[in-house]
C-alpha cells in the first residue's frame, strides 16, 4: 500500500512537473498601482513618475527581462522645457531649469538578428498643466488610467507572455524581444525621441515596432483602431487574418500623437493600438474603475497572436505613408467636443461636450453626429477640420447635427 501511496504521488509531481507555466495575468493590478494618487499623475520629472518608473523596473526584473538601458533598466534624458511650442525641444545637461525623465528598458535575448520593439508612455499630467482639459478651479490629480497606465499593463502582459513562451521554446522565436515604458510623451513624445537618437541596440535592427497608447475604453461595438498600417506590405493582411473580435479602423499613416511617430520616422514599421478618446481625456475622471479590463485581455491576446504570426516573415518591408496631419487645416476656434475618433459613418460624431464652450451653449450633446457646419457638409473628421478652418472668434454659423433619428438645426457662436 506504502508502495502504490508513493507511486501516485510521484505521479502527481511529474505531470505537475509538465504542465505549461502560464503567464500570470496583473492587468488590473498594475493599472491600480500606476493609476494611484499616490503617484499624483507621473508628470514627467516628478516624485510620482519616480514611483511609477520603480515600479516597472521591478516588474521586468520580476519577469526576467534583461536590462538594456544605459543604466541598468533606465536610459535617462535631461531636456530643456520649450518656451516655443513649434520649436524642436533641446536635449541637455547643461541648462538651468532642465527636467530628467527616464525611459525604462527590458530586452528578451533570442539570439537573433531583428528585435521588435513593444512600447508603450508611462508619464502623465500630473496636476494638469498645459496639456489638461479639466476647467474646475482647485488643482486636481490627473491619474491618467486609460492615457497610459492601460497601454503599460497590457506591454507588462505582453512581456510576461513571451518571456513563458521564449523559455518553453528554449529561444527559438526569430526576432528578439524589447520593452520599452517611454518618459516624456505628453511633452512631446520626448522619451521616444530621444532613443530613437541614441538607440541601446542597433537601431538597423529594429524590424517593426508596436505601440499601446489609451487601449483601456474599448466601446461595446468593440471598435479598436490600428494605425500605421501602411508602414509595411505585410500588416493589414496579418491584423485581418487574426481578427475575429474587433471592429477594426484602419490609418495607414506612420505618423501620429504617439511613440511610434518616433520609430516611423527612422524608417521602422509601426502599429498603434488605441481604443479612442472619451470624456475623461485629459481630465481627473480618468481613474482605473472607469476601465474595460475585459477588452484590454483581448487586445493583449491579440497583438501577442499578430507577433507570433509575423515571426516567421523575416524583416519586414517599410513603406513611407502620407503624413495627414500635413493636409490637416489650421484653425482659430473649436466647437468645444470630444470627437469620436473611431466613427466611420457619416458626419462627426461627439464622444463629450465641455462646459461653457460653443457646443455645450448650442444644447449640442454627446452622441449627436454633426452633419453641416455654416455652408459645408460635414462628412467625416477632415471635412469637420476644413469647416471649422473659416470662422474666427465671435463668429456664429448654423450647425445641423443628427440626434438619433431627429435632425436638428441650431446656431453655434464662436
């Protein structure tokens, strides 16, 4: 009987012993803990970017990233604040008044000659600042959940994953793997930047690089917008053939108001990932209840399947795109809304209205579709862009918008 006991105990151990690891999923933990007042929105060069940075650190260490920074895990910048917003920021040690942000760098070693580069901001706006939409009058801590601790968790999520999968494979997938948590890019996608000028691998092998800015608002239609994907001949044929979840919205260009502008212009292949803008955008309220964990899993699952797909693709062809925001009209007053950046229907569709502002006074309301603004038809965000491009402050104009199945013709003044 002793015999048979220790039999089915050693049993038990081996197949134990055999079972697949699986990453452990801290989504939701590692929002809560970036999202923290504690951490007093992470504005670059503060106390609470500190803890945030800290806390990433020992998360790759935790995960067994190797470090690949210039120190250890970090690759500090020091930089002058611009005085001009057009001019280009000044990267230096030797200037009064400077601020020090540190990107934060882990790297998956499998030997091989591409490296795909997973990326994603971890600064926010601390109190607000230059950058905050928030118009209450007491200073408010900006935690920024969605804008970026979402994108962090799910790069945390995604290291975790492919670090399991490069141990059980024993280091045969064909690209190696680096994680990067980029300082400074509400200031203007410094931290990016400034790798991209003084990168800790070859840049030369760098074969594409993915982006996570805002992915933690996914919509109940499962919107989910990919931009980028015109920087290579392989991207849209591998995101359609691994979506079976998503409603996708599809930019080719390379350029845009995140990191993987940085890379896209150094010649690399991106994608961004972004689940759209929302009341709460640059505001207080964007806080870690407010989030859709369960869409966050599954743009992680689907990213970690597109890797896994393009692995076997070499290094990946680039390919210029049109820079749109060079087509983008320039204007002197806004209605005041948030637009909904994932709509492809007709017209402009309003995510948010604030308070006092032109919309808000109209009786203009979230989820209304403008459809007309002064003489022009307004048929997509563009065309919004090109009608609001004539009026100057003071002005007023007719604005037709659709209110479900009403239609409704106010005045909005400028």
């Amino acid at each position: 009987m002793k015999k048979l006991m220790f039999l089915f105990v050693l049993i038990g151990f081996l197949s134990c012993k055999n079972e697949p690891k699986v990453a452990e999923n801290r989504i939701k933990e590692d929002v809560a803990f970036l999202a923290d007042d504690k951490l007093e929105g992470r504005q670059t060069g503060t106390q609470g970017e500190t803890l945030a940075a800290e806390y990433i650190v020992e998360r790759f260490k935790a995960i067994g990233l190797q470090p690949k920074g210039t120190e250890e895990y970090l690759q500090s910048f020091s930089f002058k604040p611009k005085t001009d917003p057009h001019s280009e920021v000044v990267f230096t040690t030797n200037a009064d008044s400077t601020i020090t942000g540190n990107n934060i760098i882990g790297f998956i070693d499998n030997n091989a000659n591409t490296t795909i580069v997973i990326g994603a901001h971890y600064d926010h706006l601390g109190f607000g600042g230059e950058g905050s939409l928030y118009r209450g009058k007491d200073k408010a801590v900006h935690n920024g959940a969605d804008d970026n601790a979402s994108g962090v968790a799910v790069l945390l999520n995604l290291a975790s994953r492919l670090k399991i999968k490069n141990d059980q494979s024993k280091g045969k997938d064909k690209n190696n793997y680096l994680f990067m948590s980029f300082s400074g890019e509400e200031m203007g996608l410094l931290g990016s930047n400034y790798f991209s000028k003084n990168p800790t691998i070859e840049a030369e092998s760098i074969n594409y690089m993915i982006n996570m800015d805002m992915v933690g608002r996914m919509k109940a239609d499962s919107t989910l917008a990919v931009y980028g994907t015109g920087t290579s001949p392989m991207f849209k044929q591998t995101l359609k053939s691994n979506n079976d979840k998503f409603k996708l919205v599809e930019n080719e260009s390379g350029v845009g108001p995140s990191d993987h502008t940085s890379f896209y212009l150094i010649d690399i292949p991106v994608l961004h990932f972004f689940t759209g803008q929302h009341e709460d955008y640059h505001k207080p309220g964007d806080d870690s209840e407010k989030l859709n964990y369960v869409g966050m899993n599954l743009i992680s699952d689907y990213i970690y399947n597109i890797i896994n797909d393009l692995d076997d693709n070499g290094e990946l062809a680039f390919r210029k795109t049109k820079n749109e925001s060079d087509e983008t009209p320039r204007f002197k007053v806004g209605l005041g809304v948030v637009p909904d950046y994932l709509y492809d229907g007709k017209g402009m569709r309003i995510d948010g209205t604030r308070e006092d502002t032109p919309a808000f006074n109209a009786g203009i309301q979230k989820g209304d579709v403008v459809l007309k603004l002064g003489d022009s038809t307004i048929t997509d965000m563009m065309s919004y862009m090109r009608a609001l491009s004539v009026f100057d402050k003071g002005d007023e104009a007719d604005i037709t918008v659709k209110r479900g199945e009403e239609i409704v013709e106010t005045k909005v003044k400028f």
